[in-house]
C-alpha cells in the first residue's frame, strides 16, 4: 500500500476512532504483525502485571505523567488533526 494510501487511512482513522478504539486497532495490528512476522509476544506473569500496575499508579499519585485526554489532544494538535465530533 503506498504511502499515501496509509497516511489517509490514518487521517480516517484519527477522525471516526475514539482514543479507547485507537489503542484497541493498534493493539491488534501490532500483534498480527508479530505473528506474521514470527515475532514471540511478550508473556507477562500476573505478577508482573500487578507490579506495572502499582507503578502507574504511584507514579498517578504522584502528580507524574499527563491525563489521557490530554495527551491525546496534544498528539491530534502536533499531527493537524481536527477534532472529532
């Protein structure tokens, strides 16, 4: 697919998905590529899961990082992006 093609797919994208769509897209398409690519997905232990979540959220606690909205706005206004509806 040329690039062009991809670069308005993602402008289609950007406009009709919600931030929680986009990561569920994203997710998938990352891990159909890692198995096309033969690639192992990382294994994560329920502990190990725990222990990233303590992490966020101390770091939350303390006042680290930038709500989700946020950030995702500031990504739309970096790449031109209008604002969904």
């Amino acid at each position: 697919m040329s690039t062009t093609a991809l670069s308005g797919l993602l402008e289609y994208l950007y406009s009709t998905l919600s931030p929680s769509n986009m990561r569920w897209v994203g997710e998938h398409l990352i891990e159909r590529a890692s198995q096309k690519e033969g690639l192992p997905l990382k294994h994560y232990s329920k502990e190990e899961m725990n222990a990233m979540l303590d992490q966020a959220e101390a770091n939350f606690e303390a006042g680290l990082g930038i709500p989700d909205e946020e950030a995702w706005d500031e990504l739309d206004k970096e790449h031109n992006i209008p604002e969904a509806v």
